[in-house]
C-alpha cells in the first residue's frame, strides 16, 4: 500500500462502468458516517463523465478509487463540486485533496466568474476546501436555485434546514468567490506598491539629508580655511 499510485483525470464514457459502484459507495459512507446526502443515481453520474463534469481517480490497475463532479446553479452563476467519494482502502492518501484540487481548476476554467460553493459536515472537505481558498459564510451567500436545495431532501438532516427556514443547518456552507479573491489581490499589490514606494521616499528623504549635512559640514570647513 505504501506505494500505492493512482491516476486522476477528468471522467470520459470510458469510466461510466463505475458509475455504480460509484454511487453505492456514496450511499454506503452515507449510512456509516450517519450523515445526511444529496443522492445520485448512476445516470446522473454517467451524465456527468459524459459531460467532461467529474474527475475520477483510479489505481494503476484500474480499480476505481475516488470521484467527485461539477454542478451548476443559478445559470452558472453558482458552482458545487458535489459527491467528493473516496473508496475505504485508498482513503488518507491524500487522494480527496488531489481530487479536489482537479475539480476545483476544472470549475475555475470552465466558470471563471462562478462562486464555487459546498455543504458539508466532514472535517477533512473543510480542511481540503479552505486550502483551496474557500471561506466559511451563511447560507444566505449560497443559492437561491431550488433545485439545488431540493437536493437536500434525499439528506437525513432535511427536517432541520426546513425547521430553520433554510438559514441553518449542521452542514457549514463554504464558498470561494471569485470577484472578492480579485480584489484581495488587487489590495494585496496595492499595498505592496505602498510599502515599496515608502521605503524608496524614506531612501530619497535620508539622501537629501546627507547631501544637507555635508554641504553645511563643507560650509563650516570652508569658513574655518578662510579665517
Ligand atoms: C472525506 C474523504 C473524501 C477524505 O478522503 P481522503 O482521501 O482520505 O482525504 P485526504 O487523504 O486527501 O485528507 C485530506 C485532509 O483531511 C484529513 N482527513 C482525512 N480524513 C479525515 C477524517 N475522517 N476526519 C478528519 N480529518 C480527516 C487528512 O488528515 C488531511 O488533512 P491534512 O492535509 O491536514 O493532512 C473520505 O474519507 C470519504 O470518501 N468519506 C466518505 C464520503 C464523504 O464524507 N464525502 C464528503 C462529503 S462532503
């Protein structure tokens, strides 16, 4: 296991054979972990891979290991990366935060000016998501597609966002926005320009002072040699 290698890759028709088990195994952790979920059939998946909306892991020889896929919500103005899956013995490998890191560049070339959001209980996904630059907000900053919170419906936790009028649940809402990223970097720059333009007037101000300096010490030289 030590050596274990897995290949990551965007999901094509050649990997819809695993949508079952794919969906099994989502199905399956759902039960043991006692948490909620928004279910998928495998067409919905094969869709997917079809689509070029998943990127699947496997092993070098072929056995599935992880998954995870593309959503959109509100005409592409929300983006999930949805059903993050990896299969028991090839979990702690770092294999969900390779995953990850593939949907997330998908997401970002294929909706560049999306919001990339995600619900989710598990510690690791908000671990893997907050490297990713993702930052905890309400669900008020998530979307108003109900499709998308119709989802929800097939999760054992329903009653509770419902009870809660959908401002709530145990799920933390995360999202990577984009727009506010630009502009942190934009600040970022900003104030780097600041600091560098700071220290080249403090530069010029201690020269001026020198030149000031030697030209009085000359001065009093001067006047020295005269008398
Ligand atoms: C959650 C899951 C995808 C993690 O997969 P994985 O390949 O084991 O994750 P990684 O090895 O990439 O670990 C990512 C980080 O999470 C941590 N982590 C992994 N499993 C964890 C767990 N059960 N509890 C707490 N932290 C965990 C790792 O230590 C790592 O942190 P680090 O970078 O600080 O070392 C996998 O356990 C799984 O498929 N679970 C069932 C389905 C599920 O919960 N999906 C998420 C739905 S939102």
């Amino acid at each position: 296991m030590e050596n274990m290698s897995f290949v990551v890759l965007v999901a094509t028709e050649q990997h819809i054979h695993y949508a079952q088990q794919i969906c099994d195994e989502m199905e399956a952790s759902a039960k043991a972990r006692g948490t909620g979920i928004a279910r998928r059939s495998p067409d919905y998946v094969k869709q997917k891979m079809l689509e070029g909306k998943a990127v699947i892991a496997c092993t070098s020889s072929g056995e599935w290991a992880g998954f995870c896929y593309i959503e959109t919500w509100s005409h592409g103005k929300y983006v999930a990366n949805s059903g993050l899956i990896v299969a028991p013995p090839f979990r702690k490998y770092g294999l969900a935060t390779t995953i990850k890191e593939n949907i997330f560049k998908l997401s970002r070339s294929k909706y560049p000016d999306a919001k990339i959001f995600g619900l989710t209980t598990g510690l690791a996904v908000m671990k893997i998501n907050s490297d990713l630059g993702y930052e905890p907000v309400t669900y008020s900053e998530l979307t108003n597609d109900e499709a998308f919170w119709k989802g929800c419906q097939s999760c054992v936790n329903f009653e509770i966002l419902k009870s809660k009028e959908r401002k709530n649940c145990l799920c933390t809402a995360m999202l990577y926005d984009p727009a506010q990223k630009k502009m942190e970097e934009q600040k970022k720059k900003d104030n780097e320009k600041m600091t560098r333009n700071k220290r080249l007037f403090e530069r010029w101000t201690s020269f001026k002072q020198y030149l000031l300096l030697r030209k009085s010490k000359m001065e009093k030289i001067k006047n020295l040699i005269t008398f």
